[in-house]
C-alpha cells in the first residue's frame, strides 16, 4: 500500500492544519473556544462557515460533507485529483516544512479513520455534570432535554499515545454513532447519520438537536414525528423519508443554507410547510430560545448568559 511508504504520525504531527490552511489562503472566519470556522474550501458555494477545525486535537470536520479528520485526510480530500503519494508532496510543498520520511514497515501504520481514536466509556442516562447542564442552560433547553439528551463519556488518542479523558452532552443517531456538543467542541463518535423519533402526527424536521429542544419547550404536547438531519448532508434521504407523510412542517435555519434546504424540500414536497416565522429575526430556533432566556434571568435579578450567535448544533 502507498500508505506504508510514510511515516504518517510523523506527517501529523509536523503539519500544524490552521497554518497550513492559512498558507493554502484561508482564514477563520469565526471562533468558538478551541474551534475555528471557515467557508469550507472542500465545496462550492458554501456561505456560512460549516469548516470546523478543533485546534487543540489537529483534527477537522466539514459539517456540509459528513466528513473530517487529520491533516492527512485533509490532503487527500482537498487535492482530490491526486494519487496518495501526489498529495502528500503537495501537503509537503504547502507546508514548506515537513520533509517525507524514508520508507518504513507497515506494522509502524495507524490510519485514524480506519482505526477509530477515540474510546467511548460510559453513558449516562440522565444529566447530573455540573458542566453539561450549565452548557444546557446555556442554551435555553435543559428542563426539556431529560429524555433526549445523554452524558456521553470518552477518550481520544492523542499524537503522544496517551488518551485524553472528555465529555459531552450527546445522542444517538440511527446508525449508532453519538453526536456530542459541549462548550468547546461538536461533533460525531462514529457513524453521521439523522434521529427519527417516532410520534403519533404529522411529521415535523428540524437541522439539529437543539432546534427541535427549542421546539418542544414552545410546543410541549405536540405528538408530531420528528426527523433531526444532525447535517444540511441529509437532506435528499430527509426528503425520501417525508414522502410517507401527508404533512409536513420545516423548521430550517434562517441562513442561505437553511433557505436552500426549505427551498428543495418544498419543490419535492409541495405540501410541506415553511415554519420558519416561528423564530423570525433569529437565525435558528435555538438562537430565538438564547435570547428569551437571558432576558428572563435578566428580569429575574441573575446574571445574564448572552446569546450566542451563529450556527450552532
């Protein structure tokens, strides 16, 4: 395999992937704790920043693609016309730093997204983390999150070969992999996949987790299904999945993104329903459920926790 002509711990660790990015032209656009965000240089016409780079694990996430990894993984998917070999000298020609080791035996390979890194070791069914119910305040959903909403404990392999212990707020899709979201990092351990939950209705679609929570703090005895895409990458299977209803209502962000969604699902379902008015003014449910709650504890004498903007999942 042309794998086995690198050393490819060496590759990642020599490779810094926010300077590496920054040579190859692109900048952040924002920044969330340890996480950076970008217009993502792996699709065209992206116009909100869905490139999510963690800078303290070198790791990236492409939440349009369902996709992510190491800076390796970032060669290959950003010089896709490239060969293995072809890409990592281009990697090495960006960097202007890393040199190609010689060839070495392939018992010393470790391809992360063929060998997982991380270690799920507990969880736990109800929230009692001082940290992830502060994050759940934060966002304005926690008295509704008891049956939605896990504690997800687990570990990551680090470049040294020791494992740092993480946790986060978290839930299952479909396919078993664990969405996790806390204060510093979002993403997925696992398989990308959506979360239907079945109702007893019409059925109701929501981009993530926190939108839908928004959603039923506000509509607490609403019996609809629910379909969460966890990715805008979903969505031509969310549209299959809708067509066995006869009613459909959408709940999509406010950004091009979310319109460019609602736009195709109400041309393959024209009897779907645009319930966007709901949080108009706000760029998502849960931005609209920020705001109210800090107003609340503001009127209420405490301190209030600012709403924060942007996407969020």
């Amino acid at each position: 395999m042309e794998e086995n002509r690198f050393d490819l711990k060496g590759i990642r660790e020599q490779t810094d992937l926010v300077s590496l990015l920054s040579k190859l032209g692109f900048e952040p656009l924002k920044r969330s704790g340890g996480e950076l965000f970008y217009l993502s240089m792996l699709r065209e016409n992206d116009t909100a920043p869905s490139f999510c780079v963690n800078e303290k694990l070198g790791l990236w996430y492409d939440h349009g693609l369902a996709k992510g990894g190491t800076v390796i993984d970032f060669a290959l998917a950003y010089w896709t016309g490239c060969d293995f070999r072809q890409a990592m000298e281009k990697l090495n020609e960006a960097s202007g730093s890393l040199q190609l080791p010689p060839p070495i035996r392939p018992a010393q390979m470790e391809i992360p997204l063929r060998h997982p890194s991380y270690q799920i070791r507990e969880i736990r069914e109800s929230v009692g983390n001082p940290a992830i119910s502060a994050y759940l305040s934060q966002r304005g959903i926690l008295e509704v999150a008891g049956p939605f909403i896990k504690e997800v404990y687990y570990s990551i392999k680090k470049e040294n070969g020791r494992r740092m212990e993480l946790f986060a707020a978290g839930w299952q899709n479909d396919l078993g992999g664990w969405e996790v979201r806390n204060s510093h990092f979002k993403g997925c351990l696992g398989k990308k996949s959506m979360r239907f939950i079945s109702g007893e209705s019409h059925l109701a679609v929501f981009e993530g987790m926190m939108d839908f929570l928004s959603w039923k703090l506000e509509h607490p005895s609403d019996a609809a299904s629910v379909l969460i895409l966890n990715s805008v990458a979903f969505l031509k299977p969310a549209m299959r999945f809708a067509q066995g209803y006869s009613a459909v209502e959408l709940f999509f962000d406010h950004d091009p993104s979310g319109k460019k969604a609602s736009g195709e699902f109400l041309k393959n379902l024209p009897w779907a329903a645009d319930r966007s008015e709901l949080y108009e003014g706000f760029n998502d449910y849960n931005e609209k459920i920020q705001h109210m709650t800090g107003k609340r504890m503001s009127r209420g004498g405490e301190k209030q926790i600012p709403a924060i903007k942007g996407k969020q999942r």
